[in-house]
C-alpha cells in the first residue's frame, strides 16, 4: 500500500527515471545471472534481458549457428542466451557422447525441441529414461524386425514410384509443350515422406478424408516448430500444440483399429499391426498370469508414440532426400556408379520390387545414402535440459537447467578424412571410416536414446537414392547460393531444391502387392 502511494507521489519526470531505473536494474540481474553460468566459456559478453539472442537466431538461424561453432573452437562448446535460458552449443564429438550417454534423472534430459514438452507433451519417449524406457523401446523392437522392415520396404517403392511419376508429370505441364518446367522438390518430397509415413506407420486405417485433414494438422505442427512459442490464440505455437492433439487422437483410433484386427489373427501390414500383435500377447500373459498391463500401453499413450515415429520419419527424411537429389547432380561420378550397382540387382522392366536383401547388397548405394546423411545431417542440434549440474570438462561445470545443444552437424566434420569433400568411399570396406571414426557419426544419436529407426530411415533413402537414380533424369536448376544450408527445421537447400527431370526409363516398372 506505501509503495502505491509513494508512485502516486511521483512526478511523470519521476515515474519516468523509476521506470528505466527498474529496467536497468532488470537488466543487470539478468546479465549477473549469464555472467556467473557462463564463467570462462566463449559467448557474448552481454546479452538482452530475457529474449536474449532469441531474434538473430529467428532471422538467420545458420548464421547463428555457424558463429556459436567459430567462437566455440577453442573449448569445444561455446554460450549464449535464448528466451530466459542459459545454453550452451556443444562443438566437440567427444563433449557431445558425454551428453547423450547421461540422459537419466541426475544429468540429462533429451527434449528434442527447446519447447518440446508443450508440443509432445509430458510421457512422450524422449523424456523417458532408465528402466522404463528401456523397456518400452524393447517392446517397440518388433517393429524393425528383418520382416517388418522388407513388409515397409514394398510401401515404400509403390509410394515413392507414384510420387515420381506425378514429378515428371508436373515437369513436363507446360501448355505449349515446348520446354520442360523448372519442379522444385521441398514441398513435393515433403508430401511423399507424409505419405509413406502415413502408409508404413498406419496403414488402411487412414481414409482419404482423414489422411487430408492429418496433412493440414501436420503442416501446422511443422509451422510452430520454428515460431517462439508464444501459447496464446492466434499464434503459430498455440495452433501447433492444439494440432498435435488432434493427429494423437486420430492415431488413438488407429490403434484400437489394428488391435481388433491383429485379434482376429490376420497379417500385420504396417508398423502399428506389428505392434498391436506383439501387444495383444502381452496383455494376454499378463492376464494369464493375474498381473496387471505392462506400462505405457494404453491406446492414446500408444498413439502419441506413433506420432513420435511420424515426426522423427518425416522432416529427417526430407531433408536427407532433397540433400540426396542436390548432391548426386553435383557428382555426375558418383550418380553414375550408383545407377550402374542398381541395374545390378533391379530391373524397371522386371515389375519385382527391390527386395529388402537387395537394399542391402546395394554397398556402394548404402555408402551414398550414408554419406549424404554425414554430409548434410538433417537434425545438425538435438537439445539437451541439464536437470543438474553436471560436470563437462575439468574446469567447467554445466549449470542446472542450462539447455545444451550438442551438434550433430560439427561432429559429422570431425576426424573424417577431407570431411568437407562428399565422398561415398569413405564407407568402403576398404577404407572403413564408418568404424574408424564411428563417434563422430552421430546423425542417429548415440546412448539410450539414439535412434530406434535408424534401418528404416536409412533404407528410405537407398530406396529413394536407387529409384530416382534409375527412373528419372533430372538436372539442378543452379543459381548463386541454391546450396545454402537453411532451417525448416531441419537443414534443406535454399532454393527447396529446384529441378528438370523427366522419365529415364523405357516405361516404368508396374510395383504392386500381388
């Protein structure tokens, strides 16, 4: 009551020199605060109260990024400061394993996004750990077994088939029929990854219908990834979060769908019936037995799990395949040793799939995909929340609730011979990189929490790779800077990967189930 009258009293000349005075004093706790976390580590030396470098980042966050890579060569790791946290950006391979080995209760917790839990929400597998999520992903592991993966192989090809046809279709629209049409790929790549995901995660349980309103649900997800997360109305954030509700109930009936299915004993024919099969002998033993549920196996828990399996397949995927497109024109060399190793194993003409032992035998297509996805890792950061203080070198501890960013991206360029030069051989058995320099590899994480889909992540890109190779001829539509790396939110080209193609093929394979 004393403090109101005293404003009262005041003068607007008062009010005024109050009214600074309290920022500058806000200002000053906020930099004493960054100023004591941050110690001796390279970073700004001053930072704006809150927002911190929250806009340079929004603007241009490869810039950004780039410049917390450079300032951070000394030690390894480099600070800043984002929307009230303290970060810190993890440079080195080695300080990065120390992260991703220590995600449990008294080190780390992996968020995937700095707003990761208001999006996915609390139970989501990436904020699990220990027992539990060990458990969890040791029930998930029938999914990515040798069958499932060759039953997803097949929806893959017959997805991916359809999709090209349309790109050669589109390029080839031009109404006076006298010159092919420039396609830029982002958006049509992007489409074809929902699909399939779509297809392989859930399979007939999606109807036209609800597979066009998951679409525009996902598309608003994807937006609020890169907006602040401002949860109010009207906002970017707020839509993403209310969207991501919405696909999890409609995976939640997806999966009461293929449980009821899976019960009368029919075959499993996308990734949540192998899962529901497995589930359902679960659930009996545990009635047989007079114990309760396994944990975590409710339908809706189940669906956001799926969702996670969606998000993780689909903007990676992206990225790696526009990567894939950009880099093999640049390499006539290496495109061509790739269309010569498929014609190898697979005949368009034939109308067989590519079968998933043949993926596999693909070496030098493998090594490719392998080197795209070293070369241009489509997540380059994967955030960190420090639930205590941990220490990371001798002479620096992480500060509790700091959000650590080890990259992905500056791993992938450390250790390997010439690691700026795109080279397919570096995977050879001859040279062995993959082995010799294994730790910096880690486009799929590393510890507890890495990757659980890796195989089939990296068999849709051979896929891709070996398909688009030997079907389509296709030409970059190159200008200054089409390579730039940009956010969205995983690294893609600057120009969405503008090209010409048309049919390389006689005629194109007819891929079906029967």
């Amino acid at each position: 009551m004393g403090f109101l009258l005293l404003l009262s009293s005041l003068t607007p000349r008062s009010l005024t020199q109050f009214f600074f005075s309290f920022l500058a004093l806000l200002w000053l706790i906020h930099q004493l605060s960054y100023w004591i976390k941050k110690r001796h580590v390279p970073g700004p030396v001053f930072v704006l109260p809150f927002i911190g470098n929250a806009i340079p980042l929004v603007r241009n966050p490869r810039k950004f990024w780039e410049e917390q890579a450079v300032i951070a060569k000394p030690l390894g790791f480099s600070a800043n400061y984002l929307i009230g946290n303290f970060m810190l950006f993890i440079r080195n391979a080695e300080l990065s394993h120390r992260i991703f080995s220590n995600v449990r209760p008294d080190a780390f917790m992996l968020v995937g996004h700095p707003f990761g839990k208001k999006l996915f929400g609390e139970h989501n597998l990436i904020y699990m750990f220990g027992q539990d999520h060990k458990d969890l992903r040791g029930r998930i592991a029938p999914n990515f077994t040798v069958k499932a993966l060759s039953t997803y192989t097949s929806l893959q090809q017959i997805i991916i088939l359809k999709h090209l046809k349309k790109w050669v279709k589109l390029s080839n629209s031009d109404v006076s029929q006298t010159k092919q049409l420039i396609v830029t790929l982002r958006l049509l790549v992007r489409d074809m990854n929902l699909e399939t995901s779509q297809t392989v995660i859930v399979g007939p349980y999606l109807n036209e219908e609800a597979r066009r309103k998951f679409n525009y649900d996902y598309n608003l997800f994807n937006v609020g990834t890169m907006k602040f997360p401002v949860d109010l109305p009207g906002f970017a954030f707020r839509n993403a979060r209310l969207a991501v509700q919405r696909l999890v109930d409609t995976l939640t009936v997806c999966t009461r769908q293929s449980k009821a299915r899976m019960a009368k004993g029919e075959e499993p024919s996308c990734l949540i019936d192998f899962w529901m099969q497995e589930h359902i002998k679960e659930l009996a033993a545990a009635k047989e037995s007079g114990k309760p549920p396994p944990p975590h196996s409710g339908d809706h828990e189940i669906a956001g799990h799926l969702f996670d399996f969606l998000f993780a397949a689909q903007d990676a995927s992206t990225s790696s395949l526009l990567w894939a497109v950009s880099l093999l024109d640049s390499h006539p060399e290496i495109l061509s040793k790739v269309r010569s190793e498929v014609l190898n194993f697979w005949s368009p003409e034939s109308d067989e799939m590519i079968t998933a032992d043949q993926v596999r035998e693909m070496k030098y297509t493998q090594a490719v995909a392998r080197e795209v996805l070293r070369y241009r890792p489509p997540a380059t950061l994967v955030p960190h929340i420090a639930i205590k203080d941990f220490p990371l070198t001798d002479s620096y501890t992480i500060p509790k609730g700091t959000i650590v960013f080890p990259s992905v991206y500056e791993s992938s360029f450390q250790g390997f011979t010439e690691p700026d030069r795109f080279d397919p051989d570096r995977f050879s058995e001859e040279r062995r990189e993959d082995q010799l320099y294994k730790r910096n590899f880690l486009v799929f994480g590393a510890g507890a929490h890495q990757c659980v889909g890796q195989r089939y992540a990296l068999n849709h890109l051979v896929l891709f790779i070996a398909m688009f190779a030997t079907l389509i001829d296709f030409t970059r539509h190159r200008t200054d800077g089409c390579d730039e790396i940009v956010y969205n939110p995983t690294i893609i080209p600057k120009d969405g990967c503008k090209v010409y193609i048309s049919r390389r093929c006689s005629r194109y394979p007819n891929l079906s189930f029967e």
